[in-house]
C-alpha cells in the first residue's frame, strides 16, 4: 500500500519483467538525457537529435528501449514523429520504490558459513 495526499491506496503488483525493463530503459545517459528533454515538452525526433547531438539511426534505438518500457508514447503528425513523457509508467516506478522506504533496519543473522 501507498500513502498518496493522506489516503492509502493499494499497489498493484508489477512483473519483475516490466520493472527490470523500465529500470534498463533508464540506465543509459542518453535516454536519461531524452527523458530529461522530454519533461519540459513533447518532441520531435529532429530536435530530439538536434539537442542531443546524435544522429537519427541511433536516437531511434534509444527511443525504441523507451517506448518498450512504456516511459515514453509517440504521435505521428505528418511525415513526423512526437515524443513525451509516459506519467503514469514513472508512478509505477515510484511506487515501487516507496516499498524500500519503509523498512527499518534489517536484521542479520550471521551464523557462519561451515
């Protein structure tokens, strides 16, 4: 359960799967610096690769990892393509993590190894 503005609401489990794949999409500096371009607005790929740098053919990759993990959604308009953020796919992810916060210490239990 998660406390949200007061009230407890229960997590949905998430497959081990979707969180190592979410957590893999997020391992990499360059998708780290899309999502981070992509917080302030939804983006095009040119200027996606404009403002990183990098070439279309290796930003596709990269997106491809994102949109497989659900962080990021796409929109075609014309002859291009828009990326934004996925909000509710981060809330999974926080989620998540909110579990660990609550543990207290954990106790150890060292007997030896014989």
């Amino acid at each position: 359960m998660v406390a949200n503005n007061g009230m407890v609401t229960p997590v949905v489990p998430v497959p081990n799967s979707v969180i190592v794949a979410r957590f893999h999409a997020l391992s990499d500096p360059l998708r780290l610096q899309v999502i981070n371009l992509l917080r302030e607005q939804e983006l095009c790929v040119c200027e996606l690769c404009e403002q990183l740098g990098v070439s279309q053919s290796k930003l596709s990759f990269h997106l491809k990892t994102l949109k497989e993990a659900l962080l990021v959604q796409s929109r075609q308009e014309g002859r291009w393509i828009y990326y934004r953020l996925n909000p509710n796919q981060f809330k999974v992810l926080e989620e998540y993590l909110a579990q660990y916060r609550y543990f207290s210490s954990i106790a150890t239990s060292h007997k030896g190894c014989d």
